[in-house]
C-alpha cells in the first residue's frame, strides 16, 4: 500500500478483495449495457444532471499546533477542481454532475490517522443520506498519507458513519504537496 521511497503514500484506501472486483466488473458490464440502450433511446433528451450534496468538514488539530487548516478560498479552489474534473470527463456521455456544497465546517479535533479518532470526528461531523459526499480535509502526516475513502460495500459493514473521502490539506489546490498539490487527490 505505501511506498518506503516516497515520503507520503498515494492513496491509502485498502485495496478490495477479488469477490468485490468481479461483483464490480458484473456490474458495470451490466450498467454500460443498459446506459447505452438509454442512450439510444433518449439520445434527443439532452444532458442528464446528477446534483451531489456535499459536506466538506475542515478538521484542524487539536494539539495546538492548528495543523490541517484550510482556508476558504482552497476549500473553494478544490470544490471547482471536483466540479471540473467531473463536468469534463461526463460530457460525453450526457451527464452532468454538479457536488453542491452544503455546508463547510471548520473543528478542532485529534488525528483522524487513529481509527478510533476517526470513527469520533465522523460521528460527530458526517451529514446527508447515502448519496452525499462527506469530505474531510485535515492534516494526514502522522500516517504519511495524501487521502483515502470508504467503500460503497463498507456501507454494509461500517454503517454510514464511516462514509466518506478524507484528503490531507496539502493536497489541496495551492497546497505545499507538489506535485500532489492541483486537488486531484480529492477527484481521485
């Protein structure tokens, strides 16, 4: 999962057992198959828009230190990173998503590195239902990670408190993580 020559690890999702990648390749066989007979068959409808609430929650350390601090206008900047990068590799296919930004909290709390930590910020923070993203930005060092995210099969297992994209505030556009630094590692 982690690279020991590099300083940081890419992305520190756990990779999915082989069980769930053939469910998803059934799955996304079967939905390219019916996307293109939809589009065949409302090929005159126009684009398709998909509205994503989306709570973004700004952690800060709570060790003094304010460690994971964002400012509004990189919160921004990596909302319209999203919003682009989304908007420009759906087009083709008739669909636009839009992530809505709902609301934006700013909270002192302890690394979200600790699974524990993180089970407590995310219940205390996490908004919206199953379709909403929950994007947690906060300081990722301790674990040496740029971001990492749930699942959708851990729904099952983890409950929806536990839904979600966490992001190293550095990898934010503008962020001192080159060349991880442009808000792909939220995309991603």
């Amino acid at each position: 999962m982690c690279c020991a020559s590099s300083m940081f690890c890419r992305c520190g999702t756990i990779s999915p057992e082989a069980e769930h990648i053939a469910q998803l390749e059934y799955k996304h066989a079967v939905f390219a198959a019916k996307e293109a007979a939809f589009q065949a068959n409302s090929a005159s409808a126009g684009a398709r828009t998909y509205v994503i609430d989306t709570y973004v929650h700004v952690v800060v350390s709570d060790d003094g230190t304010d460690m994971g601090d964002a400012s509004k206008e990189a919160v921004a900047k990596q909302l319209k990173a999203l919003n682009d990068a989304y908007s420009t590799n759906s087009a083709n296919a008739g669909i636009h998503w839009v992530f809505n930004v709902v609301k934006v909290t700013r909270t002192k709390g302890p690394d979200m590195c600790d699974q524990q930590n993180e089970a407590i910020m995310k219940a205390k923070l996490r908004k919206g239902d199953k379709n909403a993203l929950n994007l947690y930005i906060t300081d990722l060092s301790a674990c040496g990670l740029l971001g990492y995210s749930s699942w959708p099969w851990d729904l099952r297992k983890k409950g929806l408190i536990m839904d979600g994209v966490v992001i190293h505030y550095d990898t934010l556009p503008g962020g001192q993580y080159r060349p991880y630094n442009l808000g792909r590692t939220g995309i991603h």
